[in-house]
C-alpha cells in the first residue's frame, strides 16, 4: 500500500491544533503533571481506557475532570466502595407505578468520559460490569442493548497505599486498559505554585475548547499516521522479548517473568505509539514514540514471579532491561 | 450348470494338470475353496467372467503315486447348490534303472552371489551418517570459524578504521544506487553508532537518536569527548535524515545521500574521547 507521508502530515497539522489549546485549558489547573495529560491525551486519540495510579493528592481525579470540562461532552463520575452494585454502574429497570410497567433507568457509564475513582474498592462482580462494558462499549439492561456514545473513555484512579479491603484487579482485566500511568509526586517549582494557587483560593475555570466531533475527526487522523515496517518489527521485538527472553539475550530474566504481554499489548503499543507522534504533530512513527509509551502500554501487562518480587525487581525495571537490549531500528 | 474338466487323466508324480469348473450363470454364483485329498493345488486363477458363463481354473499336482479322485465339489448358483460331477487321475511313478543311472552325493548349501542390494541399506544409513556429520561441522565448527575470524578482523581494528572499512563496504555495495535507500540509511547510521558504541564505550544501538544526541551532548559539556558543535550538529542532522529515510518514506536526492555519507565520515574522525594525561606524564613532558 503505497501511504503518502506528507499528505499525512498536513492533515495532522490541521487537525492537531486542538491539541495546543487543550493543553492549555488542561494546565490552567493541573500544574506539573505533563505526563499525565499526554497520556490522557494519547486515550483520547486512541480511543483506549486509562488506569491512574498514584498516591492520594496528585490530582488524578482532577485532571479526569479537568479534560471532561475541556472536552465538550458527558462526563460522570463512579466513586468506588464495597457495597457498590453492578446496577449502580451500568443501571437497571425500575417499576413505574404510574405506567404500571418497568422502566430502564440508565446508570453513570452512560457519558463519554467515566470517572472509576479508586476502582480497586469494589468487588470483582461491580468492576467485571465496569471492564465489560468498557470492552464492549455496549450496555444490556433487561432485554435492551444499548450502544455507548463514542468517544467512550474510562479513566480508573488506584491508589497503591492502603491496600486493606481492596480487591486488586485480575490480570485479565487490567489487560483491557490501553495505559496505565503512575503519577509521581510533582517538582518542588511544581508544587510551590500548586500551594500558592490554593493558597490565594483563585482556581481558574476550565472552559469547552473542543467538541466531539474534532476528536473523532483527530481519532480518524491518528489512525492514519504511517507506521514502518521496521517500527512494526520493533514493537514486536520488545513484546517477544516480555514472553521468550532467552531469544533476545535476555535469559536473565527469564525466571523473573510470569508472563509476557498478551496480543492486546502489541496492538495497544502501536496504536499509543501513533497516537504519541499524532501528538508530537508527526505523520510517521519513530522509535521515539514507541520508547514515550511502552512503560505506560506495558507496566500492567507483564506478570513477576514470586522471585521477582522477593528481588524487588519490577515490571518497569523488567521493560527497562528489554528496551536496553532490543536494537533501535 | 455347473460342469468339472481336467485336461488329463494321467500324470507323473509332481507333474501339473489343469482343473477347470465352469458354471453356466454368472450372476449370483458362489464357488467355495475346493477340496482334494492326495492332490495339491499349485495356482489358481481369478474367476473368468465370460458373456453366459463363468469359468475358473486351478493347477494341480500330485506328489504320491496312485489313483486319486478330484470329489465333487459344490457351487452355488443364486442360492441353490449345485455339485459338479467326480473325477479320476492317475499319478504314476517314473522308472529309474538305478544300476544304471550315476549317484551323486548331496550338495552342500550354496551361497548366492553378492548383489547391490545386499548393500544398498548399509550404504545410504553410511551416506546419511556422513550428510549429518559433514553439516554439523561446518556449522558448528567451520561457519562459527568464519564468523569469528569476520568478527575478529573488524574487532582487530581500532573503532575509526573498523568503522571506515564498513563504509567502503557499504559504498561497494550500491545500495543507494539500486534504490535501497532505507537499507542504505539503516546501515550507514548503524555504522556510525556502532563506532559511537566502540569509541566511547557506551550502548548506542540500543538507543533513539534524542538519546544518543542527548548523550553526546552530555559527554561534551562535562568535557569528556573530544568534538566540535558542528560535528554534533552534522550528527544531529545525519540521524534526524535517516529517521525520515527509515520511517517516513522520505526519498533523498542522490546530492544529499552524498553529503551525509560524506557527513558520516567526516563525524567518525571528529567525535573522540578525550585523551586524559596522568599528572605523572604531564611532569614527565614538562
């Protein structure tokens, strides 16, 4: 197929220019978290789900809420408890006593941004609707199924502290995240101007910049952006290297992994990576790109052995020794 | 319907005869295996259909002297049984004047001569054997030899030399030439980190090219490498028109594929580290 690299370019020149002002909007109240709105960004484009994690107090639910102002759509928001019941996610049918009939009533997932705050503190059965549903982008209540309006984007906050009564959530369905993003503590710069602006209690307000139909016009882009056969072979490299670590001299680690990245982790690597250079205002994908997102595409989709664990040794640190060690095309 | 012939009534012992049974129907008709006592069957031959009639024939023999009779045998024909009629058949003896005839003693066992055949087996288990033997040296003994020595004479040399052989090779190769260009790029920037990687001992295959610039960058502001600005740029410049080659389709004039194979060349003779000089030489040299 013969793929026209300039006029790709143009296109994203066009189309990309929300970008700017998004990020704009976005950063008038989150300050220091650049990585965080790329990666929302990168959900944004590559219509994928993202899991937040990071500590209390870093603004994750914020910047969720932030990008759904900035983005002229529905958002809701889903805090997450133990007693909290399937229905209460995707909703349910109730009597109506005047019509003497059952009526649907829909339930919070029906918006185009969702907001699962701390998702690991409801049971398996509630978070199962959640990621169904999220797979899916449809919803049944009764005998009704309804399609969920596009753009469809789950952002899931957890927090790694206070792990008493959570029900972490299965490797099979943290799969189904396109990203997930570990939020580290802002700079001290960061942090001075965070605490003087809640300080001083002015707080800027967030106002719609971009519609619907510009992100599913961008999402279109995205797509398009030309991805070479020698990146192709890259992404694969690094996910081959998650399951047989041997094969790329990496016999070390072999009795560190569990399990490598699924199917879903090389589909959602190169889509992040186009996403990534569509944000970078690129119309092709460099190794670059493929380097700014395989933490965020990976971290969640490789599992460590007990003698990982006990080593201390990461599913980050397991991605940093494979990328150091797979040649760069 | 049925009917039993023989072509002869006297035979000498082992001598054959024919035994035809014929049935005049040829659909649904059994004929069972026949049997004899005194005779042998030698052959027989599969049931001749012809246009009204069926007919088969056996060979017999008879190894003991005497009057034997062939009984009557029973054919079926459409499910009812029908018997062919008995016969007679003399199997005399020869006559042999044994005052006259000369005794031999009995021979022993004599061995057959040898054939090709006899070998055949021995011969292709010897060839396989020697196939597998012969491949298993040369890839594990020869081509890791010639690997090695390749490897050997590359390593032999020092990370500029080392470095410019591979770019004469690559210029005998007329990739650009031959509208590979992407395969030019990829080995012409692999080239000129590989000697990135020799010369300044640190992984630069493995590393994009911000890393690698950034690097660099950084060995230069704590002084460590011995470079100009310009050569960073032309590096800068060399691996930024390469990633346009290798990942955007991006098709370079033959004037600028010149220019950055000029480029490389001129960046793997500018971009060394810096010669530390121990104090004691330097008080040696003052």
């Amino acid at each position: 197929m013969d793929v026209d690299v300039r006029a790709i370019n143009e296109k994203i020149e066009k189309e990309s220019a929300f970008i700017d002002i998004l990020t704009l909007e976005m950063n008038k109240v989150i300050v220091g978290q650049k990585q965080m709105i790329e990666s929302l960004l990168i959900g944004l484009l590559g219509n994928g789900h993202i899991l937040l994690e990071g500590v209390p107090g870093l603004a994750k639910t914020l910047a969720i809420n932030t990008l759904s102002k900035a983005v002229q759509a529905s958002f809701s928001r889903v805090q997450f408890t133990p007693d909290l019941l399937p229905a209460d996610v995707v909703g349910t049918m109730i009597y109506n006593m005047k019509e003497n009939d059952f009526m649907i009533k829909k339930g919070p997932i029906f918006a185009n941004f969702v907001l699962a705050d701390e998702i690991n503190r409801a049971p398996a059965k509630v978070q199962s609707a959640l990621l169904e549903a999220m797979q899916e982008r449809q919803i049944t209540i009764g005998d009704t199924t309804f399609k969920l309006d596009e753009p469809f984007l789950v952002m899931a906050t957890q927090n790694p502290v206070e792990q008493e009564g959570t029900y972490p959530l299965p490797e099979a369905q943290v799969d189904r995240f396109m990203l997930k993003v570990v939020i580290d503590y802002p700079k001290l710069q960061d942090e001075q101007l965070i605490m003087r602006q809640n300080l001083s209690g002015e707080f800027a307000t967030v106002n719609p910049v971009i519609s619907v139909a510009q992100i599913i016009k961008a999402r279109a882009v995205a797509n398009e952006v030309y991805m070479d056969e020698k990146i192709e072979k890259y992404i694969l490299d690094i996910i081959f290297a998650t399951r047989y670590p041997e094969k790329y001299n990496l016999a070390n680690l072999k009795d560190l992994i569990n399990f490598g990245a699924s199917p879903r982790g090389s589909i959602n690597l190169a889509k992040a990576a186009k996403c990534y250079a569509f944000i970078k205002r690129r119309g092709y994908v460099i190794p670059e790109d493929v380097r700014a997102v395989v933490f965020d595409v990976l971290r969640h989709r490789i599992g460590i052995t007990y003698e990982a664990e006990a080593e201390n040794v990461t599913s980050v640190d397991i991605i940093n020794a494979i990328i150091n060690e797979i040649e760069v095309p | 319907m049925v009917r039993a012939e023989i072509d002869t009534t006297n035979i000498r012992i082992g001598e054959q005869f024919q035994l035809k049974i014929s049935v005049a129907e040829i659909e649904n008709v059994i004929i069972p295996k026949i049997s004899l006592i005194g005779l042998e069957i030698i052959d027989s031959t599969r049931t001749d259909t012809l246009k009204n009639s069926l007919i088969r024939r056996y060979i017999l023999t008879g190894f003991d002297s005497g009057a034997f009779y062939i009984p009557q045998q029973q054919i079926f024909v459409k499910n009812q049984a029908f018997l062919t009629d008995s016969l007679l058949i003399n199997v005399a003896t020869i006559r042999i004047d044994t005052t006259k005839v000369k005794k031999f003693p009995i021979k022993t066992i004599q061995k057959e001569p040898y054939t090709f055949d006899d070998f055949s087996l021995y011969l292709y288990l010897l060839l396989a054997i020697l196939a597998i033997v012969g491949f298993w040296i040369y890839w594990f003994v020869i081509r890791k030899r010639e690997s090695e020595i390749e490897i050997s004479t590359y390593k032999a040399l020092p990370p500029y030399e080392e470095a410019l052989l591979k770019l004469t090779a690559l210029d005998e190769k007329l990739l650009w030439q031959n509208n590979k260009t992407k395969e030019y790029y990829s080995e012409l920037t692999e080239i000129v980190r590989g000697y990135i990687e020799r010369e300044l001992k640190v992984p630069a295959l493995e590393k994009t090219t911000d890393e690698v610039l950034e690097m660099i960058n950084i060995f230069k502001k704590s002084d460590t490498v011995d470079t100009s600005k310009e050569t960073i740029e032309l590096l800068k410049d060399l691996f930024r028109e390469a990633d346009l080659v290798k990942f955007a389709k991006s098709k370079p004039l033959a004037i600028e594929i010149e220019d950055d194979r000029r480029d490389a060349e001129y960046i793997i003779g500018n971009l060394k580290p810096k010669t530390i000089i121990k104090e004691e030489e330097e008080d040696e040299l003052e």
